[in-house]
C-alpha cells in the first residue's frame, strides 16, 4: 500500500484521478503515485484493549511512512 503524509494526515494511493503539480492522471499506477511523492506504508497495530483506542503515529523516512500506535483511555460520548 501508498500512502503520502499531508498536513500530518496520512492519505492513501486509491481513487481513479490522481492531481499533483500541474499534472492530472486518470486510473494512476503505482508509478505515478510515487512520482506524486506517496512511499510505502509499514502499519504496526497493537492488539486490541478494551477501554482503550489505538491513536496512529507517522514517521516518514526516505522510502517509507511508519505507522505506530499508543493506547489511549476509551471516552463515551453519550449525549
């Protein structure tokens, strides 16, 4: 799987247009998606806990996006 981090969000490689620069791509390749700048995704999950959420943490490095997680408290929010 692609993926590009953007304004820290991570945005995966999948949808039929692809934009970047000045260039429009109809059904992208991987190819194009990596001219585009997207690299490699390295998802790490935790095991699930109950009472608790995994919240995502990227690192990008040269070739890759990092994805790390760390468990936060469950919150119900029953209005």
């Amino acid at each position: 799987m692609l993926g590009k981090l953007v304004d820290g969000e991570l945005q995966k490689a999948d949808g039929r247009i692809l934009v970047y620069e000045d260039v429009v791509v109809a059904n992208p390749r991987e190819e194009d998606y990596r001219k585009a700048g997207y690299k490699d995704i390295k998802d790490n999950p935790l095991e699930e806990m109950d009472g608790y959420t995994q919240v995502a943490e990227y690192t990008e490095t040269e070739d890759k996006i990092i994805i790390n997680y760390h468990y936060e408290e469950a919150t119900d929010d029953v209005e």
